[in-house]
C-alpha cells in the first residue's frame, strides 16, 4: 500500500483502516469545498492516485509518530498541498480548510483522528466561559432560556444539564432508512472540526467520544430523513447525539445495537451533556455537507473516469486526436472543457494506434468522440 510514493507501515489492532491513512487532527482543519486541484489532472496513473490526495497538509510529526496538522503561521511549507487559510481570532487561529480528501480518508477509510493541543484549549477555554455565564445567571437562547417559542422561559441552573438531554429526545423523530455507514462517518468528521473551533461550547469530554467513535467504529443509526433544510439537521444530528448518551441505535463490528451496548463495546459511559451541549450537537447542517463532501469526490472521480475511457474509446475507434486541439478550446470561456481537452490529448498524445492512421481519409470522428470535451467539460464546471 502506497500513499504517494511514500509507502506507510501501519499496525493497529482493532477497527481496520485504508493503508496509508496516518491520524488526522479535525481540530485544526476547516472545510474547504473547492475544487479539487487535480480535477484536471487525469493521467495514466491509476484514477485514485489521480484524485485523492498524496499526503494530508501537515508540517509537524510528533516524536510519537503521530501526524498533527500545524497550528502555527510559520513559514514551513506543509508535505502537501498550499498551507491552509487560516482564521484568526484573538489568540486563537486555526486552518480553515478540511479537504475532500481528508473526509474521504476518515469516512471509508477507517482513517483514525486526533485533536491537537491547541485545538483542545480553544474548547475548554470556551466551555469555561458557559459555565462562568450559567454561575452568572445570564440570559442565553437555549442555555438558560428554553427553546423556540419558549425563548423567554428562564431555565435554572440545576435543569440545564436536563434541558440539554430533552432537547436531543424530542428532536430524535427521523424515519426511513438509517444513512450509510460511511456517510454518518463524515458528518461525525465535519461536526467534529465544526466543534474542535471552540465556539460552540462542546466539552472536550464529548468531543472525544465523538473521536473514539470514529476511531473505534462505532457509527450511529441515523434515519435519512428528518432534516429540516437551512434551519439545520436537527433530526438526523439528535440520533448521532443519542448515542453519546447511551440510546438510540449504533452499528458496531456489523452488528446493529442499542447505543448502550455499542459503548459498552469500545469502553466508554453514557455522557451527562451539560449546558449548551445538546443545542450545540444537534444545530448546523453537517450532514448534508457530510453527504456533500462524498458525492462531490465521486462526481470529480467519475469526471476523470470519463476522460480516461473516452481516450480509449477514441483509439478502439480509430478516432484522432486533433478535436483536442487546445486552440479549439480556448475560445470558449469553459474552463471544464479546456480541462477535458487537455486531459485526453495528453491520454492519447503518444498513441501508436492514433498515429497509425495519421492522414486517412475520414474528414471527422463521430459527434459523440469529437464533442467529447464540452459535454465532459460541462460536468465538471458543475461540480467545481
């Protein structure tokens, strides 16, 4: 197993992993939903060494040979692609980027995560400020006020904890058929970075089962359909929080349980969720960018899949090459199509078959071979 032209050695009893996956640290990365920057780079290597990413941006291994994500504004340039944006508030600064990639990695690649130092500050600083404001007996929406039309209903400091757990049961009403495993693992990837920001008040406690979960596979059941859009995914977000707290439903070693059994299973207690806790699990909408995030990498794999079998279409077909001509393609103002055109001249620049029937008499190749490139083209100016 390769990543790159790096091959990795990796030994972890337990839940099994992609090869080559090295541990993630969702606490200073952000989601990034730009292209891929090889969307263009269809070439003779094989189509998933073509699309994933060759390294996770990191620039510091820990003497323990864990991979961490750097958290500093240095100038090292990172082992993969660009440094990440980064965000700064205050004191605190992280990445805002989570690649394509990296979601791929933990979602169907059992790739393990970890949080870093800096990014467990950002959420215990945060979490001491709540509770400094519940001691204060401050006035804030669904932490010491109740919910929706009950905003101006003050909740005690000894029922906000209760609140908390309430909020998870009344929203957990989804029906259809759970989400596949991989997809609920990226949601879990993508709340988890959304939380390790630290201002969302999540203790670190919470998140670290979220992490074990991932680590250890253990997925929630999560039903398909609940979400209520815009306003967030909060029917789908209360089954994955469910089980933090011991209910619900989970799949584990293919197995479908209890959620008290399924923690059970990787050695962790039901969590006591405390103030802002459920609010904050269950409001944003990490699960259609989860689902996002997934059909987005296969949309940019199944766009290079096209050019490749195109090329190779064009040569069982005795085509030529000459429609992929980049003057043809740089008067439209389509960066897709230039991409597909350069993709399968380059796929069929040194073609012996090509070649061998340079100067024939047929005047062009059949629509659907010398088009090839605007309808390629056209789909993946709507992916990016």
């Amino acid at each position: 197993s390769t990543l790159g032209s790096a091959e990795w050695d990796i030994h972890q009893s337990g839940f099994p992993r992609h090869p080559g996956c090295q541990r993630l640290d969702l606490a200073n990365a952000g989601l990034g939903m730009e292209a891929d920057p090889s969307l263009a780079g269809a070439t003779h290597r094989g189509v998933e060494d073509s699309i994933a990413p060759e390294h996770v941006d990191v620039s510091v291994v820990a003497a323990d040979g864990q991979v961490h994500f750097d958290d500093s504004l240095g100038s090292e340039e990172p082992l993969g692609n660009a440094l990440p944006a980064l965000d700064s508030v205050g004191e605190r600064s992280c990445p805002v980027e989570l690649s394509l990639g990296d979601v791929v990695a933990i979602a169907r690649r059992n790739c393990p995560v970890q949080s870093s130092p800096e990014g467990d500050r950002r959420v215990q600083r945060t979490r001491a400020l709540v509770d400094e404001w519940v001691a204060e007996k401050k006035v804030i929406y669904g932490i010491t006020t109740g919910f929706g039309a009950l905003c101006n209903v003050p909740i005690s400091a000894d029922d906000t904890r209760q609140l908390q757990h309430k909020i998870i049961m009344s929203h957990a009403a989804g029906i259809g058929a759970p989400l596949p495993e991989d997809v609920v693992r990226a949601v879990m990837a993508v709340r988890l970075h959304d939380l390790f920001m630290g201002y969302s008040g999540c203790s670190l406690k919470t998140l670290q089962h979220l992490m074990a979960f991932l680590n250890q596979g253990l997925t929630p059941v999560v039903p398909e359909k609940g979400s209520v859009g815009s306003s967030g995914d909060l029917a789908p977000m209360a089954h994955l929080g469910l089980v933090l707290l011991g209910k619900g439903e989970a799949f584990y070693d293919s197995a479908r349980m209890d959620g008290s059994r399924a923690l059970a299973k990787i050695g962790l207690e039901p969590l006591e969720l405390m103030a802002g806790e459920g609010l904050a699990l269950i409001n944003g909408t990490q699960v259609m960018t989860g689902i996002a995030s997934l059909v987005v990498h296969d949309a940019i794999r199944l766009a290079k899949l096209a050019d490749i079998a195109c090329a190779m279409s064009l040569e069982v077909l005795m085509g030529s090459n000459s429609e992929f001509d980049p003057r043809i393609h740089q008067i439209r103002p389509h960066p897709g199509q230039v991409a597909s055109a350069d993709n399968m001249l380059r796929l069929t620049a040194e073609s012996e078959i090509i070649l061998s029937h340079e100067g024939c008499a047929r005047v062009q190749d059949a629509y659907t071979l010398r088009c090839s490139p605007q309808i390629h083209g056209a789909s993946k100016d709507a992916v990016v």
